[in-house]
C-alpha cells in the first residue's frame, strides 16, 4: 500500500518511516511532486494537520496522512502549542525558537510541558485523527544532538535524557509522534 505522509520534513519523515509496517510504502510530499509549502492556518494542532491533508487528498487524488506538533508549555499557558515552529518568527529557526523558549522560562519553577502530536488521516469517507502525547520539562539548556525543533531541551518523563540524547529506537517507542503513529498503524490493520 502507497501511502503519502504529507511532509518535507526528511529528519520527521525518517522517524515516521521507521514505525511504519513493511506493507506501506511511505512517501513524502517531495516524492509525489507536491514541493509548495502548505499554509497551516488553523488555530489548533488538529486543524493544521486536517489542512495538510485535504490539500494532498484534494489535488493529488492520493491516500495521504499529515500530522502536526506543537509543544505545550504549562508556565506559559500552553505555549507556543500550534506556534511551535514559529515561535522565534517565521524562519522557523529551532535554535531560536529554543533560546527564546529557554529566555522565557528563566525564572520558572515550574517547567512542565508536553508534545502534543496529531495525525490526519482521510478516508473515502471522512477524516479520521489520532492523538499522542509526551510529558517532560523544559531544560535550561540544550543536550544532544539527535532528532530536531525542541528535541535538545526537552526531557521526556522518566528519563535522565533529553530527546535528543535518546537513541531513534527509543525515542521511537515513547515519543508523542509515535504514540500518535502507533494507533494510527493500529487502524490501518484492521482495515486492510
């Protein structure tokens, strides 16, 4: 089965890739031609990801899922949530986005936050979501040199690392996008 994950993202892409069963053939939006940036304007997590979407499902004619990511910061009302690449401004820049993160929190006791990713998927029928979460805190500094965006300053509950120091293979088991990605595959087999 040919399956399009509707982004240009390849570090995202890579991680998505791996969690896929063998029967899907992940393609990105690069792969099928599609090489326009699509506009997320919504005002939340699931309405840029339904956007992304719909805007392959409706011009390519292609099975497609999308997914957006925004990280929740508790001492800041849940900021930067569906801002998240943009936080620093529009060059979507992780390492200013995280130095301002980091600016911000200064002096907060409290650094809670969580990931918060979700998938679109359309169907003949209808548009189906699937929702993951990571809960962590917000480093005053950046560790590691794997993954990408907040990766460096997050650390996921119960561990000692951040995102970024992890491995692929267990950030692949705990992360928001593949608790997201895991019900998701989780529907696809009991419908093919």
């Amino acid at each position: 089965m040919k399956l399009v994950f509707a982004t240009h993202n390849s570090n995202k892409f890579k991680e998505v890739n791996a969690l896929m069963p063998s029967y899907i053939e992940l393609v990105s939006l690069t792969d099928i031609g599609c090489h326009e940036d699509i506009a997320e304007t919504a005002t939340t997590i699931e309405g840029n990801a339904q956007i992304k979407a719909d805007y392959v499902t409706n011009k390519y004619q292609l099975p497609c899922f999308a997914d957006d990511t925004g990280l929740l910061v508790d001492a800041l009302d849940g900021a930067p949530g569906v801002y998240s690449a943009r936080f620093a401004g529009e060059e979507k820049s992780a390492e200013d986005n995280m130095n301002k993160l980091i600016a911000l929190l200064k002096e907060q006791a409290t650094r809670t936050a969580h990931f918060k990713t979700v998938i679109a998927y359309n169907t003949q029928k209808e548009t189906l979501l699937f929702e993951g979460l990571a809960i962590g805190h917000i480093l005053q500094e950046k560790r590691g040199t794997n993954g990408f965006g907040y990766d460096p300053i997050f650390q996921p509950e119960g561990y000692q690392e951040t995102f970024a120091e992890l491995s692929l293979d267990i950030k692949n088991k705990i992360s928001h996008r593949a608790k997201a990605i895991e019900k998701f595959v989780s529907f696809l087999k009991t419908t093919s």
